[in-house]
C-alpha cells in the first residue's frame, strides 16, 4: 500500500496534545471522540497509512484517568440503523465495543440513550443492559434546539437529563455512528456539573473534516459523501475567521450548535474558553499527511465507493435519492467520475463481452484481473480464482480446484440445500481450495496470496449476494457493485426512477 500518512507522527503529535487540553481545566474534561474509536476503516482508507485503531490506541496510553460513557440515540434504535461498515445495529454494536474497549483495559462506566421521547425499543434496549449490569442514563429531546439557548442551558433543558456519575478526570463519549448525540451529553453534563460546585472542561476530538486543509480537500469531501443521510456540510468557520482572521474547515453541525456551548460557558464561568468550533477541537491529522497526492487519490475512490452504496441502497430501498444526488454533487466537485475507478470500466466491459455478469479486481502494481460466470463459477468466485493465480504466478488455465470437488458441492446445493443456483460463492470457492490445498502445491500456493487482496478495488456488473459482499469485506477488497439485479424477479419489476 502507497503510505500517504504517517501514524507514528500523528498518535505523538495527538496523545500531546490532549494531555495539554486535560490540563487546562481542573479535575474534569469531557472529551467527545467523533467518528469510529476501535475500527476507523473511513479513515484508513481516505488517509492510507492510518491505523483502524489509531483512537484506541491513545486512549490505552491514558487508561489510568480516563472511563468512557458511549452514547446512542434512541431515534437510531427505534430505526434499527446499521452500521455499514460491519452490517450490524447500533444497538448491537453498543455491546460490541463495550466488549472491546474492557478487553483493552478501558473503563466503560455507562451507557446514555439520548433524544428519548418515550420509544418502546429503547425503553427494551435499557431494560436488556440493566440486566447485564450496565447503568444507563436517559437524555431527552429539548423543545427548540439548539437554537433556543436560555431554555437550553436551563433546568427545563439540559437540567431534566439524567447526571451520569463518573469517577475519573478524563471522560471521553462515544458512540456507534454520528448523529448520536455526543456533543449534546458533554454540554448536558458541564450544566450539571456546574450545579454540583465542579469545574468541568470540553474539548472535541474529530478527524473529520479536518480543519488545516482546504474546504474542497477530496479528504473533506470524503467526510461528507460518508455522512450524506445526516445532510453534513463542510462549511468555513465563520467565528475563528471573525476572531482571529484565519480560514478552517468546521461542518454545519458543530458552527450550529457553538453559541450553545458558548452560552453553556458564559453561564457557568462568566466568560467562554473557546472562541470558535476549531478552537474546541484537538486533531492533529492534517499536520501527519506526509504525501497529499496519494491521500487525495485514495478519497476520490472512497467517494465513488459511497457514490455505488448509495446507488445499491437506493435500489433496495433504504436510501433516499436526495443522498445519491448529493455524492453526484460532491463527484462534481472533486472532478471525478465513476470512470476514474478503473475496474468500473474493466467489469463492464467482460460482461458486455462475455454476456453475463463479470467483475474485475485491481491488483497492488496496477494490473486489472477480470472474471466471469461459467457453469461452475459466479463471477465473483471466478474472480477470486483468477486474482489469486495471477499473484501466484499459476497459468490461468491451470485448474487449482478440480470440478470433480466442484460438482459434490453444487450437488449438496441443489439437491439436499434447496438452491436454484449451483455456481460457487466466493466462500464456497474458498473452502474449496483450502481442501484442495491439503493435496496441490498450487492451490497452496494460490491460498497463499489471500493477504495481499487486502486494500484492492473490485468491481461487479450486477449486484451480488450478501455472502459474496461479506466475503470482499473479509478480505478487506474495496468493493463496489452496479445497483441492477442479475436477474428480474416478481418482486422487482418496478421500475426505480
């Protein structure tokens, strides 16, 4: 992988500047830690040479003083919303990184549901946690916010939430996704804080948008395309240009709510600490990019990726077409097309070719690998197949698995399973050549090159089965997919406008 960030520098430069921000304020600081904590793969991907847990990894250098409260909102609870990146619910991601983080050494002392308003599925949600021994705290919608302050920063505002107790100086929330409500939990709890006689401090720990590069940056504008339902706009901080006549990069929900928390300020200590959303932020990312072609190569493609989510979503109706026309927006912008992805292009030309539904794979040097439908194979396995020998250096016309270990699975498919389609998936490939592998030096070989598709770019014709997308995702192969079924049945001869 081409490095365009350098890691070591940014988890040195950050873990600095934190316990800086710790010490401006006494006994207690509320760190609000956006985006992914654990699994940061949007960031990995936009910043080659990130590390997925580059957040884990400073927090673990602060266990001793910090605890962690993760808060989820209950309107994403009543949804069921999924976190894409691991196809799971949030809900049921809020116990998964409880998992994770305590598995790490760190301290998770509660769980918050916000923007309750009296939902059945969150009240089950709170009710499962207590009886795993979790306390869980409720935060309530406030009538007009956040732009009604005096009722806000009031006992009828954040003074109804429930006060969550917590015993160490550095308090970071997190959550599953955006939207959650972070932000809100910290302010809500200065209130609080202040009533009870302490000192408390905020500060904002976000990658994204990063405010040191431009407004344009594709980095930035690969924030937005990954929060397009949540209509986040990256947007010039007016309150730094008016204090200190410097231009940064905020977003729209961060410049909204500051004269809340400049109010929440002015009311607790006479006088704000920040004077502008950058001035509350601690990320240091922009000053690791150590080459800005490769990251801003790397963010065009992770834009299209989300260009061909939002397409597939569209399709199975979970997607608005607002959000598509926005990342055909933010495309304009970058100046990029689906054509700058090249085995957008490489796929359909095999299926046009071929008559069936291809896809095609981009190696590590460059090198564009194809693969169709045949008897045996779909056109992801065959892919996979074909991938791997070119790694491999196996002629391609060399079988690594013989048919005749083919055919006793499709048998068991078809007849004992109950599946209309007797082609492999991608994981039944797999399972088929580790066997084989016990036996042929080449499907060994072949086996061997699975951890160098890490990180490649694949494309599909048609759209393919969640057990072929949860194989690429396995892989770490950054797939996209045309949003057309291979083929039109009952339930889908409606047309999609």
């Amino acid at each position: 992988m081409n490095i365009g960030f350098d890691n070591e520098k940014y988890l040195n430069m950050q873990s600095a500047h934190i316990r800086e921000r710790i010490n401006q304020f006494d006994n207690k600081l509320y760190l609000e830690f956006g985006g992914k904590l654990f699994d940061d793969y949007h960031a990995s991907r936009v910043l080659p040479g990130f590390c997925p847990d580059s957040k884990l990894r400073l927090l673990k250098e602060l266990s001793d003083q910090a605890e962690i409260v993760i808060v989820i909102s209950a309107g994403d609870i009543e949804k069921n919303k999924i976190r894409g990146d691991l196809g799971i619910t949030y809900d049921s991601d809020v116990l998964r990184l409880m998992e994770a983080y305590t598995n790490n050494g760190l301290y998770v002392s509660s769980v918050v549901i916000t923007q309750y308003t009296g939902q059945s599925s969150a009240d089950l949600f709170k009710s499962r946690l207590e009886r795993l021994g979790i306390r869980v705290y409720i935060h309530y919608m406030i009538p007009g916010y956040p732009s009604n302050v005096p009722l806000i920063v009031s006992d009828d505002g954040y003074g109804k939430n429930d006060y969550i107790e917590t015993t160490r100086p550095l308090v970071v929330i997190t959550a599953p996704g955006p939207g959650s409500g972070k932000m809100a939990t910290c302010l809500s709890q200065l209130y609080h804080e202040h009533k009870r006689g302490i000192r408390a401090g905020y500060a904002k720990f976000e990658t994204f948008p990063i405010w040191n590069i431009p407004l344009k940056h594709p980095v930035n504008l690969a924030y937005e395309a990954a929060t397009a339902d949540l209509n986040d706009v990256n947007m010039i901080d007016p309150f730094h240009l008016e204090a200190y006549g410097k231009t940064t990069v905020n977003y729209n929900r961060d410049v909204e709510i500051f004269p809340v928390l400049r109010a929440t300020f002015e009311r607790i200590y006479g006088k704000s600490p920040y004077n502008s959303p950058t001035d509350m932020g601690v990320n240091m990312a922009g000053n690791c990019i150590c080459n800005d072609e490769i990251c801003q190569k790397a963010s065009c493609q992770e834009i299209i990726r989300r260009y061909y989510d939002a397409l597939r979503r569209l399709l199975i109706g979970s997607c608005s077409e607002e959000e598509v026309y926005k990342i055909e927006m933010l495309m304009n912008q970058a100046g990029i097309t689906v054509h700058d992805r090249p085995v957008v292009d490489a796929a359909l030309a095999c299926a046009e070719r071929t008559g069936g539904p291809a896809a095609a794979l981009e190696l590590p040097d460059g090198r564009i690998i194809t693969g169709k439908t045949s008897k045996l194979l779909g056109a992801s396995a065959a892919l996979l197949l074909n991938a791997l020998k070119e790694l491999a250096g196996i002629d391609h016309e060399k079988h690594v698995i013989s048919p005749d270990a083919i055919e006793p699975i499709q048998k068991l498919k078809v007849n004992y399973l109950g599946s209309k389609n007797p082609r492999l998936h991608t994981d039944e490939v797999l399972i088929a050549l580790s066997v084989s592998a016990a036996m042929d030096k080449y499907a060994q070989l072949a086996l061997e090159q699975l951890p160098k598709l890490k990180g490649c770019q694949a494309h599909t014709s048609v759209m393919v089965s969640s057990v072929d997308m949860k194989q690429f995702k396995k892989l770490s192969i950054q797939a996209t997919f045309e949003a057309k079924y291979e083929k039109k049945a009952v339930f889908f001869r409606k047309k999609v406008v």
